[in-house]
C-alpha cells in the first residue's frame, strides 16, 4: 500500500507539470494532444516510482 501511495503522488505531480509545460508549449486550444501526453508521462512515473517503492520501501 505504501509503494501504491508513493507513486501515485508522484505520478499526479508529474502528471500536473507536464500538463502544465505542454499547455504552455503546444498553445491552449490543443489540449487532447496535451492530455495523451500527460497520460502517457503519468503512467510511466507510475511505473518508476512504484517499482522504486517496492524495491527500497
């Protein structure tokens, strides 16, 4: 539960600034190209964080 927790925070705070750099990058009308990259760079900080959580928590 604990390495869920952590990387689901860091996924959501990875999620929030990559949101954040696409908007200000792709411009703000575009934002389904922005939303699958979010996803995308979500999922993957996941992944990292929650297998980093496991393997030192």
């Amino acid at each position: 539960m604990k390495a869920f927790l952590f990387g689901l925070l860091f996924a959501v705070g990875v999620g929030t600034w990559v949101y954040t750099k696409l908007q200000q990058r792709t411009g703000y009308g575009n934002t389904g190209a922005v939303l699958k990259g979010t996803i995308m760079a979500a999922v993957i900080a996941f992944v990292v964080f929650f297998t980093l959580g496991l393997t030192f928590l």
